[in-house]
C-alpha cells in the first residue's frame, strides 16, 4: 500500500492552488457536425511561395496588430484563467499516452499534453508535472519507483479511449480496462505499449526535475520528468524500408487545442529550408539586410543609479 505524506503547506495549498475540474472546461454545449472521414491527407504550397527575406508576415490584414497585456499574477485573476489562456494559445499540443507501472505492478495509463521531443541524439522526451494538492499523479509515483515509462502517439480512432482515462480514477481501477485498449509486451522495460498506437517508445528516466518558481513555497509534485528512449515500436504498414520516416496517412496524430476541442490533420503545405551559405549566394544583399537594426519600443522604465550614469 503506498502512503502519501501531506504537509500542513500542502494543505495551505488546497486554498491557495484550487484544482481544476476538467469536466467544466469548453464551451457551452452546441450542435455539432457528425465526424467526417477524410481518406487522404492534401499537400500544398504554403500560402505566399514567393515571400522574400525581410518580407515579414504573409498577410497584414487579418486582425488587428493591438495587443493586450496580461499579468498572469494580477490580484484576484483565478489560475484556471491563466491555464484556459495557456492551452488555448499553444497549440496544437501532442498527446503523449504513457505507460507506466509500479513497484508491486500496478499498472497505469495516462495522456498527457504537457510532452514533447527534447533530443534526438540520444533520443530524449519530456513529461511535465503540474503541481497539484494531496497526492501525486500516479504516472509521478510509477516514475518514481520504478523508472520505466512507454510513451503511445495518439492516432483519431483512439481518442475517444484517451480522453475518457484522462478522468482521475481511483488508484486501484485500471485504466486499462476503462479504456478498452490492448497491451502489447516491451522488450526493454516493464510497462506495456498500447498495441493500436501507430509510434511507441520505451523508456527509461533520466532524472526528476524539481524546480523553483516565483510562487512562495512553490506547489507539491511541480516537475519535469526527461526520458530516454531504449526501444521504437512503429505499425510496419506505417514504416519505410530504411526505418526512418512514418507516413503522416498512417499515424492520424491528434493534437490538443483549448477547452475541450482537438485538431486533427486533414491537409498539410511544404516549405523547403534553406541554409545560410546557399542563401547569401542567391541574394547576396542578405547579409547588408541582416545588419540593419531595427530599435524595439521598451514599456521598461529608464534605469537610474550608477550603472546607468556609466553607459550614459
């Protein structure tokens, strides 16, 4: 049986850090268009093919280029406001569904949005932990104990399962279970890899981040989590023949917007890149270009003191 350990600042934090139910995020209910199956995925040119250097956004007349400022620590702005701002802004996000499992072999399932790519040379990713009252997240616990985590993409004939086992349950209910998802054995850790997932990936953790913020006392369980690949599993209808590219029509990532929306790929453009010597040989007026300064208006105010008399 795990014990957790609550702290009277933990407690503290129950006022001060509300938890956020999930189940009242997006907007009000509305009619909504049945699913459309989109068999291909189009390719096009991006928006502006012949955009110059120095040229700056495509197209200037779309919204206005007025800005509001917000202070994410205003006195009396709810968290939930600066968490709604955040996942509606960034985005898409990509779902990590991770499998982990505990010392006694419990195991567990859990998407998570907070997930990215770090590196490739070792291949790294990153799950981050928001900090929360009373106990940690599972997948936390699991890390923790055990070190082992397989990282699932979520393909659209998923995320009907994935979102449903995004709810709390009980630590003794299986996610698995709930989710109707299947498991398919690892070859180098423990924890199983969802066997309808297109891309797993078997890892290990590196190290648990724990970091400080300006909040006074910091929040429970606020980390990051960096792991290391061991092992890539790929649908081998989805593989090339050198094991280096996964076809887009096959994976069907799902990406999560703001509120309760996700983005699904139904059509995408290609952009070449360029690099620095190939560019400066077609327009060699780059270089000239680059070294004009452009002054950026500061809301600062002007420093005093010493320092300031010095550069002045």
């Amino acid at each position: 049986m795990r014990r957790y350990l609550t702290t009277s600042s933990s407690l503290v934090d129950r006022k001060t850090h509300p938890k956020i139910d999930y189940s009242l995020l997006g907007s009000p209910r509305r009619p909504l268009e049945d699913w459309k199956s989109v068999h291909s995925i189009s390719v096009t040119k991006p928006q502006n093919p012949d955009w110059q250097w120095g040229e700056g956004s495509t197209n200037h007349d779309q919204g206005s280029e007025n800005h509001v400022e917000i202070n994410p620590f205003e006195e009396g702005r709810p968290m939930v406001h600066n968490y709604s701002l955040m996942i509606s802004g960034i985005a898409p996000r990509p779902i990590g569904l991770t499998s982990t499992i505990s010392a006694d072999g419990k195991a567990n399932l859990a998407p998570f949005s907070y997930f990215q790519i770090v590196d490739h040379d070792p291949p790294v990713f990153m799950l981050a932990f928001s900090g929360r009252n009373g106990a940690p997240k599972d997948t936390l616990l699991n890390l923790r104990e055990t070190g082992e985590a397989v990282l699932n993409t979520v393909p659209e004939d998923m995320i009907e399962a994935v979102n449903a086992i995004s709810v709390e349950a009980p630590h003794d209910l299986s996610e698995w279970a709930l989710s109707g998802l299947t498991k398919a054995p690892s070859t180098t850790i423990k924890p199983a890899h969802v066997k309808k997932a297109v891309f797993s990936i078997e890892t290990k953790l590196l190290k648990i981040i724990e970091y400080d913020t300006s909040k006074p006392g910091g929040r429970p369980h606020e980390c990051l989590a960096p792991l290391e690949a061991t092992r890539f599993w790929v649908r081998e209808d989805a593989i090339d023949e050198q094991r280096k590219h996964i076809e887009l029509k096959k994976l069907r990532p799902v990406g999560q917007l703001g509120g309760i929306a996700y983005a699904r790929i139904t059509d995408t453009f290609d952009l070449p890149r360029t690099n620095w010597a190939r560019a400066t040989k077609e327009t060699p007026e780059l270089i000239e270009l680059g070294n004009e300064m452009t002054e950026v208006p500061s809301r600062l105010p002007p420093k005093e003191g010493p320092q300031a008399a010095a550069r002045s």
